[in-house]
C-alpha cells in the first residue's frame, strides 16, 4: 500500500509538467506548423547523417584527390599541372561524362562510375579498392563545393530505348545502318574521322535527304580540334585509335552519344533522332538509331591493329629454378652450338 501511495504522488507530481509541456507543443504547432521528424537534423553534439557522410569524405578527399583536383576542388592541384587533359574543376561541377543530358549535373550513379572506373586514358585512376561508404561520402563532398548542388537538382538520366539488334548474333545490319547515319544524317565527322571516302558520304547523306557536297573540310580523315567550355583545345576521339575514357563496350557508347558529353561540342544526339521525309512522310530516323551508331562505333574500335601479334609473344621455354634463402646458386649453362658470333665493324 505503501508503494502504490508512493506511486501515485509522483505521478500527481508529474501532471502540471505535463500540462505545460503539452501546451508549449500545442503553441509550437499553431505557430510553426508540425515538425517533420522524418530527417536526421542537428542538434546537441549530435551532426545529421548529410554532415558525417562529407566530413567523412573531405577525409577521404584529402587522401587521394587533392594532389591533383586541389585543396578547393578547382583542378589546380601540385600535379595539375603536368597533367593532360587537366583534372575536373569540382566547383564549376561542368562533368564530361554521365548519363544525364549535356550540360545538366550528374546522378551520383555517374559519379559513382567515374570514381570506381576511372577515365581511360588520363591521370584519373579506378579507384575501384575503395569501400561503397567511402566513395558514397566522396561523391557528398564533392557536392558540397559546388554552389550548383544547392541551386539545382541532379537530372535524370536519358531514356534508354530499345535495343532492335540486342538479340541478332550478327550485327552487320546494325553496323550498315549505324555507317549511313553517322555520316549522312548526323554528319559525326564535321568532328571525328570521317570513315568513307567522300563519295560515300555523299551517298549516305543523299539517303538521308540531305544536300551532298562537293568541298569536304581539311584534313577529313583526322579529328577536328575545337575548345571546350573552359577555352581548352580538345581533340573529338578518332574510333580507329584514341582512347574513349568512359567505356568502350556497346551501352557505354550509347550513354556517350545519347546524353551527350558536357562542356564540349557533343550533343545531346537522343532528343534529335527523330527525322521524317520530307518527300513521303515516312520515318527516316529515329531514336533507335543511336544503337546502330554505337555498334558501328564499336565495330571501328574492334578493327583496330592490334599492338602485338600472337606470333611475336614468345613464353620462355626453358624453367628457371627458384632457389631459397641461403642456398647456393648455380649458373645456368648454356651449350656452345647456341651462342652466334657476332662481328663488329669499325667506324
């Protein structure tokens, strides 16, 4: 009986807190609105879940980006410098490579591929050892340094169409297609290479409807260097030779030619795709074309040379022994009729 009384007092006691607590909540509301609770927030010692992950990856930054990106995230690190093409300027936030249309921010799925896969054929390395938490607080800070971030959004990635030549083992139909509307209608070597004499242009651009031309550009078989958007030369990839930093397999190519490459002369080539005649009304192009010029992309970087032919690679046929730690080395003989005199002449 004792402890019920006991009980009872304290609970009294606790009423008129209660009330003013309720009172003080019911004023807040009216006044503020409700509360979403939803969202980690800050308060106390306590940091939301948004400022651990950048703290957690300005740490990461400082470890392995700032000796070329830069203590602001500019691109004017110590090894800037030597480097070329110049490492990405995080504060203008103008990302080459990414799923999304040319010139809008990337998704951080872009990002993501960028940080683990690297740009072939520049300083910037995959760095595909580093823990999913680590490079997710990466991509949070570099975010962060740019003031794009706060006044836009990511956007959304392009539309992927569908693919009509995915199941078709061969792809020469693909190939042939992909050659008429890379160099008749979407004229790809104003920039790149041009692949076909210039006859064969003008043939593939007559099918396109499209007048022919009887003066080419200079130099129609090379790439055509033109400035970016930071004022620097840059040389459109020739298919046949050059590196293609964000992947080389058939659907990195269609990302790369749909969205578009930001900050260069590349367009956003999927929202273009769709072209009707002029003389019957039918479809002449449309947004699935963009495979057929990605395969016949590939096709070009599939005839290249290789750089060595398997009749040059020699395996060394005779085993060399591994000897332990302390044991005595004995020199490998080699019989006389093996060795070639060889005579030296005098200057």
């Amino acid at each position: 009986m004792k402890t019920q009384g006991w009980a009872s007092r304290f609970l009294a006691s606790l009423a008129p807190l209660a009330f003013v607590l309720a009172g003080s909540g019911c004023a807040d509301s009216k006044s503020t609105g409700d509360v979403d609770t939803s969202r980690a927030s800050e308060f106390g010692f306590q940091t939301s879940v948004r400022t651990s992950l950048v703290e957690e990856g300005k740490r990461v930054y400082l470890t392995y980006c700032i000796g070329c990106h830069g203590e602001k995230g500019d691109g004017n690190g110590e090894a800037a410098r030597f480097l070329s093409p110049r490492p990405r300027d995080f504060v203008r936030a103008n990302f080459k490579f990414s799923s999304t249309r040319a010139g809008l921010l990337p998704a951080d799925v872009d990002l993501k591929r960028t940080i683990t896969d690297g740009l072939k054929g520049s300083s910037m390395p995959g760095w595909d050892l580093l823990p999913a938490r680590s490079v997710d607080a990466l991509i949070a800070y570099i975010k962060s340094l740019s003031p794009r971030w706060e006044e836009q959004d990511s956007a959304s990635p392009i539309p992927l169409v569908n693919d009509p030549y995915r199941a078709i083992a061969d792809k020469t139909e693909a190939i042939e297609r992909g050659k008429t509307i890379y160099h008749g209608f979407a004229t790809c070597w104003t920039c790149h290479p041009s692949y076909v004499p210039e006859e064969e242009i003008n043939s593939h651009l007559a099918k396109m409807e499209n007048p022919t031309r009887d003066v080419f550009r200079d130099k129609l078989f090379e790439s055509e260097g033109k400035p970016n958007k930071e004022g620097e030369m840059i040389f459109p990839p020739d298919f046949h030779r050059d590196f293609l930093r964000s992947g080389v397999q058939v659907d990195d190519l269609y990302r790369s030619i749909a969205a578009g490459i930001t900050g260069t002369a590349m367009p956003t080539w999927v929202d273009s795709m769709t072209y009707k005649s002029e003389k019957t009304g039918e479809l002449l192009v449309e947004p699935a074309d963009v495979w057929a010029i990605s395969y016949y992309v590939h096709s070009l970087m599939q005839s290249r040379p290789a750089k060595i032919a398997e009749a040059d690679v020699s395996v060394r046929e005779r085993p060399h022994r591994i000897y332990q730690v302390g044991e005595p080395f004995e020199p490998i003989t080699i019989d006389d009729d093996t060795t070639t005199d060889v005579d030296f002449e005098e200057d």
